[in-house]
C-alpha cells in the first residue's frame, strides 16, 4: 500500500506573508478553513502543520485559490492603537472580554501583551512603539534552551524595560530589575519554558523586583534621578509615581498591558472587586491632577509616549544569561564555604569540649570566730644570754647528759 505525498507547504514564515500579502487575518483563514485561530497561529509559528484536506487548502488559499470574506472591517493584521499601550499582547489573546459591569472600570483599548509563550513561539508585537524594532524568528522545536531564552528575552526585554520604568522612575532599576527577573527565569528555565505564559511569568518577577521597599536602603536609590525632558511627561510620572505602588502597579497592567480585570486581580494577588476599586482610585487620582487623561485610550496612549521618550534599552540576552550563570556560582560557592566553616567549627567544638563532667569548686569564703596566728616576739637578754650560753657548750657527748657543777 503506497501512501498518497502531502502537498507541499510552504516555510512557516512564507505562510505568514503569504497570508498578509493577501491581507488576510489569521481568524480569516480560520474560518475559511473551519479550524480554530489558535490552529492558525500553531501552523505559522512551525509547531504544528496541517494535515489531510486541511493541508490542500491552506496551500490554496495561501495561494489565492479561494475566495475569503474577511470578519473585520480592515483585512490586515489588526494594529490594536499603533502608539497605544506600553506592553503589547501577543497576537494569540483571546478575543477582548466584554466591557465589564458599570460599578467596574471600562476597560482601555486591550493591547496585545508584551511577549507570547516561548512554547507557541515569539510573534511580532502589533504596532506598538514599545515592540521589538525587528521580527522576530518563529521557535521551532529544534531549538536549545540557550536559543529559546534568548528569543524570549528579545522579544519580551525591550517593552518590559519601559514597563519597569513607569513603575518606579529610574532608569537603572528597571534595567536590573527586568535583568534579575530574566536571570531568574534563566535559572528556572524549564519551570518557565512550560508555563502558560512564560512573559507574564517574567513581568510578574520584574515588578515584584521594582516595587520591591528594600531598594530604599541601597545608597545610590536615595537620591532621586532626573525626571522626563517633556514637562507633560514629567507632570505624568510624577502623578504615577505619588500613587500607592499596588495601585500603580493595577493601572500599569490594565489600562498600560492591556490585560483584563480578572488576569490584572491574578497578577497583583488581589481579588477582583479589590483590584477594580485599585483602577478607580488610581484612574481618579490621576484625572483629578490631569483632567486630560480622564479617558483612557488617551491615558493608554500618553503612557506609551511616557515610557517611550526615555529610548531605555536592555541588555543583550547572552550578557543576561551569563550574568546569571555567574550570581548562581558565586552563591552556589558562598553556600559551599559557608558549609565548609560551619562543619570545621562543629568538628573544632567536639574535639575540645569536655568529655565528662567537671563540678565546679566552691568559691572561698572567711571563717569567723578563730584567732589569728601570733608570732614569736623579740628575745628578751635573759633568753639572748641563754641561747649564747648553749650555742657555746659541746653540742654531744656526755657532758651533755651530766650537768656540771656551778
């Protein structure tokens, strides 16, 4: 029995251009093809191919075979605010959620998120400043561990930096702090790779970094560093940076990220009614200093002019991953000396403790009641005379014994 060959299908990436070269949607093809837009999405990042009948008409509708009604209005790949948002979703997001009840905050223009799951591979951020200046390549299962970091880091740095940097003000601190977070992923790697969303699991950790109250004690985080050039920008930070950092940190994530109020509640550790009351204020606080941006396409939009203004640039992934490498092995050697000592010093006590017990001697005390030693006074001239007298006999003999006459 022979088996029938498969239709020849282009690269991963040529099926993308392909597809925008007929300005088309992934959710087109999807429904053109009555698969799923996530199956879509598999297919043009190489992790999975279509097969059977499916295979025969993606190539022809990649190769303008078939006709496709488009579902939306503009046929190209949706630019969700091309200046909106500081972190952009990745293209895969489910469709945005309803707006949610009046006594919630409306949601802002949902963004696509800063970096997609390493697992489905990176895709290119939409039309955001903040994005990857170039595409990056789909991951493909052929990848090392060293290969997929750094995607993921390249992908995901740049935006998160800028993120960081509207959290906290200082440049240098969001630099380290995505740096850590990186450096820590690096060393969970396989925890992270297999997460649902290794870029959340990365943001998560370089906010938590940021915020952290313990940088209040290191010398060069006392001084404050110079604000924007623009007075607008300087005038929106300072009102972000004079919020409460949970309430900062919930208006980042969802009028900034563009995540919904449930995954926004998740992130910061909160409930959800806690995080919607977390927006308000913070939504009020700043539409009472800055009445413009009581709307909030127009405050998603200023903090991407914000975090944009500053050109922060990250690290390269190899440096990253190298300073990680080193911090584990140099902790890695503390806690190995450390061992070492405290075994020596166990090891120095049992050798020189005592073996048995020793009482302890009773401290001295004073006896009352005796009397004390006298000594011998001086010689009198008669017992001088006498003891004279003595010394100058015969010491033996018999005329000791016999007393002499007077």
């Amino acid at each position: 029995m022979t088996r029938t060959p498969e239709t020849p299908l282009p690269s991963p990436k040529e099926c993308r251009r392909l597809r925008e070269a007929q300005s088309l949607s992934q959710a087109d093809v999807a429904a053109a093809l009555g698969v799923t837009r996530a199956t879509v999405r598999s297919w043009e990042n190489g992790r999975t191919a279509p097969r059977g009948t499916n295979r025969d008409a993606y190539v022809r509708l990649l190769a303008g075979a078939e006709e496709v009604t488009p579902h939306q209005e503009n046929p190209a790949p949706a630019l969700v605010g091309a200046a909106t948002g500081p972190v952009q979703a990745s293209p895969d997001r489910a469709e945005p959620a309803p707006e949610p009840p009046s006594e919630t905050p409306s949601a802002s223009e949902p963004d696509p998120e800063l970096g997609p799951d390493p697992a489905r591979g990176p895709e290119p951020e939409l039309g955001s400043e903040l994005s990857p200046e170039a595409e990056p390549e789909p991951l493909s299962p052929s990848l090392t561990p060293d290969q997929a970091f750094d995607a993921l880091y390249a992908f995901c740095a740049p935006a998160l930096v800028r993120q960081t940097y509207l959290l906290t003000g200082r440049r240098e601190l969001a630099r380290e702090s995505v740096e850590c977070a990186f450096q820590l992923a690096w060393h969970r790697w396989p925890e992270v790779a297999m997460d649902r969303d290794p870029a959340g699991w990365v943001r998560a950790t370089a906010h938590e970094f940021a915020l952290s109250p313990w940088h209040r004690l290191r010398p060069r985080h006392r001084n404050p560093e110079p604000p924007p050039a623009a007075p607008a920008d300087r005038a929106l930070l300072d009102v972000l940076l004079q919020l409460p950092p949970v309430y900062r940190r919930t208006l980042l994530l969802y009028d900034g990220v563009g995540l919904d109020l449930p995954e926004t509640a998740a992130e910061t550790e909160a409930s959800t009614p806690a995080a919607a009351n977390r927006l308000l204020h913070a939504r009020e606080a700043v539409a009472t200093r800055l009445p413009e941006l009581a709307e909030p396409k127009e405050l998603h939009r200023r903090l991407a002019e914000v975090a944009s203004a500053e050109r922060l640039h990250a690290a390269k992934p190899t440096t990253v991953r190298w300073g990680g490498e080193q911090r584990a092995r140099h902790w890695t050697r503390a806690a190995i000396a450390f061992t070492v000592v405290l075994i020596g010093a166990t090891t120095l006590t049992l050798r020189t403790a005592p073996d048995h017990y020793e009482p302890p001697l009773a401290p001295g005390a004073t006896v009352h009641g005796v009397p004390p030693r006298v000594a011998p006074g001086p010689l009198s001239a008669e017992e001088l005379a006498l003891r004279a007298k003595l010394k100058g006999e015969t010491v033996s003999g018999p005329e000791r014994l016999v007393p002499e006459a007077g």
